[in-house]
C-alpha cells in the first residue's frame, strides 16, 4: 500500500509539480525566536476558517435562504436531521472563535511591530480579512433569520439609510427592496456563501503569500531599529546564522495550538449546543431583544450611548474614521522601534482599546437604552393618564398603546429608556414640535409619518400636549403670545 501511494503520489508530482513548492513552503527558514506561543495566533484563525468552510458546505446542503423556509429548515437541523445540531453549534460557535482569535492575532501584529517595513502590506492584507470576517459574522446572523435576526437587520438598515444622498439605495441594494423580505435572505445568502468567502479566500492567499516572501517577524528586541536600507539586509543575515525551517521547528507550537483550538471548539459546541434560532421573524411579535451577536455588542452599545444630537453625524463618520487608521498605520509609523517597551504609546493604545471593547460589550449584555419590547402590552397605561380626558385624547393615548411606542418611551415609570419619558413631553415641546417629531423623526427616533394616518397623528399629539406637570405651563412658540397659543 505504501509502496502504492508513494507510486501515486510521484504520478501526480510529475504532472502538476507541487512537490518541491511544498517542500519549499515546509523548508523556508524563519528565526529561531519566531518560534514562540506569541506567533500562533494566525495559523490557529486559518485552521478555524477551513472548519467554517467544511461545516458551511455541510449547512448549505440542507439551509434554504427563503423567507418561509429558513426558519423550519434550522428546526429541522436542530431536531430531525442527526447530529445537524452539532453541526449548527461547530459552526455557530466557529464563527465566534474565528473573530475571537483574528482580534487577537491583529493586537499581538501591533504590539510586536510586525506591520513595519516591509511588511505593510502585510498589515492592509490583515485588516481586510479582518473586515470580511466581520462581515460573515453578520451576513451569518441575518441568516438564522429569527426575531433577533430580523431586528438586527431592521438596526443595520436603518444606519445604512442615514448615509445622505445613497442611504436609499444602499438599504435597497441591501434588503432587494425598501423592506425585508424574501429577496432579502437571497442576497445575504449570496454574500455569506459565494461573495465574502471569495474575498476571503483570495486576502488569504495574499496574506500568505507576502507572509512567505517576506518572512516572518523577528522576535522585538529593544533598540533593535527598522531602516528602510538596511533591514532586508539585516534580516537576511539574522536567518542565515540563526535561522531554522518553518517545519518542523516552527511548526510545533502552531499544530498544537491549532489543536487546542479545535478541541475547546468541539467541546464548547457540544455544551452550549446551536445558537438559535429564537422565534420566527415576524414584525408583529416583538417579543425579542435585538442585540446583535457578542463581537458587535461593544458597537451596539456605543451608538446607543451617542447623544441623539451627535449619533447620525458619529455612525457614518466614525467607523470609516477608524477603518481608515487602521490601514495608514504601517505607512505614518513603518520604521524605528518594534519592541513594546520602547513604544509606550503603542501599549497604551492596545489597552485602551480592548477595555472600552470590554466595557462596552459588557453594557450591551444588558443595555438598559434598549427599547423593553414587552412594554406596549405589559405596562398598561396608569389610570391617572386617562381620567377626564376627551374622546380623541383617549384615542391618542389608545394609539400609545397599540403603536408600541412604549417600547421605547416611558410612562409613568414605566416602559422603555431608549427615548425620554413622555409624561412631561409636553415641557418640552410644542405642538407642532411633537407633530414634527412624530412625521419626520429625529435623533434615535424614526419618522412615523408612512406609518400613521393624519387623524392618528392628531389624536396622539392631542394626548401628549396633556403630557406636562400640574401647575407647570405647556411649552410654547416664543414667537408667539401665549393667547394665541
């Protein structure tokens, strides 16, 4: 049998010549000190998206990205088809794994200054596969399509649409229409299985590649400068009298790390079992928490906490800001010191950014500024509010109600933190402000006016113009005398 493949295998290396580039790949020469736990990171991500692929493929064979049958064909996984909860969970958790280890090996890419000449490419290569793997995260809840699923996405759309001028477009472009709908889940499909695993696939072997020609990066050593004319010289040296082949002796701590990593994997999809999916995405029950998986939930908080006055201008400026720096890091800091004890600044950076990551993510757990989406049928409206009001502010107040705008907005203690209380709203603002407020939106809030009929929208702002302290006059136009109010 031995002497059998070995006959197979020398027919196939005559044929496409693959041997001695493998040998090459195997034999290429590292320095010593880059065999070290701190160099693993990015071998462990690789072995994790081969396991997302294989399980991907797997799911493919039995998912069905419609609208009606998305849903029951993970039920059926979940519960009819043998061992496909497991397969759910290998690659629902996969994907967690997979952001987990790519944030990592990104911040120990930083620390070591291993994006300096002449490896900036290197670094650019990183963060788009950092981007991609971010985005099939996402693509990979919509398509779950349960209630967080859809709400998510409702969130996501609705970012998208504040971009002036395109917003439209993109949301259309996005979701196949102005709604959510069964064109929708065909293009997230689409970008989940096809689109993102090909620019995947592609900045892999690019990473790869640059990762090959250029070597991997030296341990730091302090006072260790990077010049542009002399580094690949130095490099070159620093292999040749101390350098070893990337296999075996490299290799080690990355086979075992990589196995370290799949086995917590298949033990922690045996324990916590699939993610999901939660209840059918219907837009008339809302009994759901539209939180987005934990790798966004550090994003999700942070635009809830924007001031409603900063929070459109920060959503489009901000992420594109911050995407930004990443890529120019290598080209405004390429040369000088990669050690992090010289580069205290680097550190400080690095630490900042992984507590308010923490921090926020842990506040997203359980953001209190989310909409409480029981309210509008949980907390009826307190007695106090409907006594001796008229009919059409008793509409209003009905509406309140039905419109679940207590999700969001409280009333008499309770409902939801995500705006401000209503029951002083009229302190605030005028009649023509809440109008306004209602149609057109603004802030957290969105418009109303494609939602609501002219006579609902007189009888809640019929009701709301109540909404103000005993003793404490209405808001109202300075422009104006207060008879004419």
């Amino acid at each position: 049998m031995i002497q059998l493949l070995k006959a197979i295998g020398a027919w196939l290396d005559a044929r496409v010549q693959l041997g001695s580039t493998l040998a090459e790949v195997a034999e290429h020469p590292v320095p010593r000190s880059s065999a070290s736990w701190w160099y693993v990171f990015g071998s462990a991500t690789l072995v994790v998206f081969i396991l997302q692929v294989v399980t991907g493929i797997c799911l493919a064979t039995v998912y069905t990205p419609a609208a009606d049958r998305a849903w029951d064909s993970l039920i059926y996984l979940n519960y009819q088809q043998p061992l496909g909860w497991y397969l759910r969970a290998l690659h629902g958790w996969g994907s967690n794994f997979m952001v987990a280890l790519m944030f990592i090996h990104l911040a120990q890419v930083f620390l070591f200054g291993a994006y300096k000449f002449p490896r900036e490419l290197t670094w650019v290569a990183g963060c788009v596969l950092l981007l991609a793997t971010l985005g099939m995260a996402f693509t990979g809840q919509v398509l779950r399509f349960d209630q967080n699923a859809y709400w998510g996405l409702g969130i996501g759309a609705s970012i998208a649409g504040r971009f002036p001028f395109v917003g439209f477009k993109i949301v259309r472009l996005l979701l196949g229409g102005p709604i959510i709908a069964g064109e929708t889940l065909s293009r997230f499909f689409a970008l989940h299985v096809f689109v993102i695993p090909a620019l995947l696939m592609a900045f892999v072997g690019l990473h790869l590649f640059l990762v090959l020609r250029l070597g991997i990066n030296e341990w730091p050593m302090p006072g260790r400068i990077v010049r542009r004319d002399t580094y690949l010289q130095q490099y070159q040296d620093m292999v040749h009298a101390d350098g070893e082949p990337f296999f075996p002796f490299a290799a080690q701590k990355d086979l075992v790390f990589a196995g370290l990593i799949i086995a917590s994997l298949l033990i922690v999809a045996a324990v916590a079992g699939p993610i999901g999916p939660n209840g059918q995405p219907d837009p008339t029950i809302i009994q759901t928490v539209p939180r987005p998986d934990f790798f966004f939930l550090w994003l999700f908080s942070l635009f809830a906490l924007l001031p409603p006055w900063t929070e459109t201008f920060l959503m489009l400026v901000g992420p594109p800001v911050v995407i930004g720096i990443l890529f120019v890091v290598p080209f405004i800091s390429g040369t000088g010191e990669k050690s992090w004890r010289r580069r205290p600044i680097s550190v400080v950076i690095l630490l900042l950014v992984f507590t308010m990551i923490g921090t926020l993510t842990w506040l997203g757990t359980f953001s209190p500024w989310s909409p409480v989406m029981d309210a509008w049928s949980s907390a009826p409206t307190p007695i106090d509010y409907v006594k001796g009001r008229s009919p059409l502010e008793l509409q209003g107040a009905l509406l309140i109600q039905s419109k679940q705008c207590r999700n969001c907005h409280a009333l008499g203690g309770e409902g939801g933190l995500r705006g401000p209380a209503l029951d002083a709203t009229a302190t605030r603002l005028t009649r023509d402000q809440i109008v306004r407020q209602i149609i057109q939106g603004g802030g957290n809030m969105p418009a109303y006016g494609k939602n609501l009929s002219p006579a609902e929208v007189n009888a809640i702002v019929a009701f709301l113009v109540t909404m103000h302290p005993r003793g404490e006059p209405p808001a109202r136009n300075s422009a104006k005398s207060a008879t004419s109010f």
